[in-house]
C-alpha cells in the first residue's frame, strides 16, 4: 500500500478507498503521522488549490474532505495516542442570527485536513460564547462565518466583545462568507479574511506563520 494511493483516494473523494487504503497502511506499519501529513494533508492542499483556480467546486470539494475524514477517523486514535502536535487550535462558529452551517462545516473540514485542531462552536453563536470558549480553550485563531448580509453586524459585536473581554490580543481572527469583503474584513478590525473554504487553510497558516 502506498501513501500516493492514499493521496489519489481522497483527491478523487473516495471515502471508502481512502479508509480502506489507510488502513491497508496502518496494518503494514506505515506511520500514522507520516499518512496524515505525506497523503491526506497534501491531498486536502491540493484540492484547496483547484478550487481556488476554478478548477473544482464546492460538491468536489465536500467529497473529497469526506473522504478525508474517513481516513482521519481511523488516524485520529493512533495520533493521539503518540500525541502529534497539531499545526494550532481555531475556534470557528457562525455569528449569532445566522443558522447556516454548510460553508462553516467545510471550512472546518478544511482546517482539520490541514492539521488544525477544530473547535466548533456551532450556529447562531452569540459573542459571550465566542469570549468564553477563548478563554476556556486558549486557542491561537478564532474563525467567524456569517452568511447574510443582516447578520455581519454580529461579526462585528463579537469583535467588541473580544476586546472587552480582554482576549483580542491573544487570537488571530479569521471571517468569511458570502457577503464578507476584504474591505469588511479590515473595517472591523479582523487578521485574515477566505473568500472560500479552500483559501481557509491557507489563511489561517500565514496568520500563525506556519507553511
């Protein structure tokens, strides 16, 4: 079995290949970390890539991070036991008034395949939540989606609540959405702005400065 094969799976958005195949790979004594970050990791960059240049869309995409996750679900147990530092932890969530998860759900499908640790804090999340689970998780990054137009005064409620919380300075801040704009991204006063989930990973790794 080898890690190309691994690779095409979830390129292709084979589920099923890319979890039998990882675990052809497992039981052959390939390294877990070596699968994550030699196939599936490069696999997600990849697709993030093509999406990015036109060349695949939103349903491949979904695909192919599904089958990434096929494959994670059977790394996870064998990373976390030898303890595999994540790339760092992002605390995404859609703001409060916006119930839409779909974009929110890939982008942090995105991130996971990419090496990030997800917390997901959900939909129609008010920004106490956000403040909290910062201060409850000391995570490195903090991604905001909002996907109506009446909801991104909520992106901007939460950045407030950030600063007054006193947490601001310790996160970067990473939105996104349909209506958002780079424009929007800068006048509230957030790090990063991804026009799509295949720029997310790619963001959010030059927000930290990692490659």
């Amino acid at each position: 079995m080898s890690l190309e094969t691994i690779y095409d799976a979830v390129l292709r958005g084979d589920a099923n290949t890319a979890a039998a195949d990882t675990q052809a790979a497992v039981d052959e004594g390939i390294d877990p970390d070596t699968i994550l970050h030699e196939a599936c990791m490069p696999a997600m960059t990849e697709i993030g890539r093509l999406f990015e240049n036109g060349e695949k869309f939103i349903p491949e995409m979904m695909i192919a991070a599904r089958a990434m996750q096929a494959a994670v679900n059977i790394l996870k147990p064998l990373l976390v036991d030898a303890e595999v530092d994540s790339v760092g932890t992002i605390v995404i969530g859609t703001v409060a008034g916006d119930l839409h998860d779909i974009g929110k759900n890939l982008v942090g499908m995105m991130l996971e395949g990419a090496g990030f640790q997800i917390i997901d804090l959900g939909t129609d999340v008010p920004p106490e939540t956000f403040v909290a689970a910062v201060q409850e998780n000391n995570p490195e990054l903090v991604g905001m989606s909002a996907l109506l137009t009446t909801t991104m005064a909520s992106i901007k409620a939460t950045m407030e609540a950030l600063i007054e919380a006193g947490v601001r300075d310790q996160v970067k801040v990473l939105v996104g959405g349909a209506p958002i704009t780079q424009e929007f991204a800068d006048k509230v006063g957030a790090d990063g702005f991804a026009g799509d989930a295949g720029s997310a990973p790619r963001v959010a790794k030059a927000l930290l400065g990692v490659a």
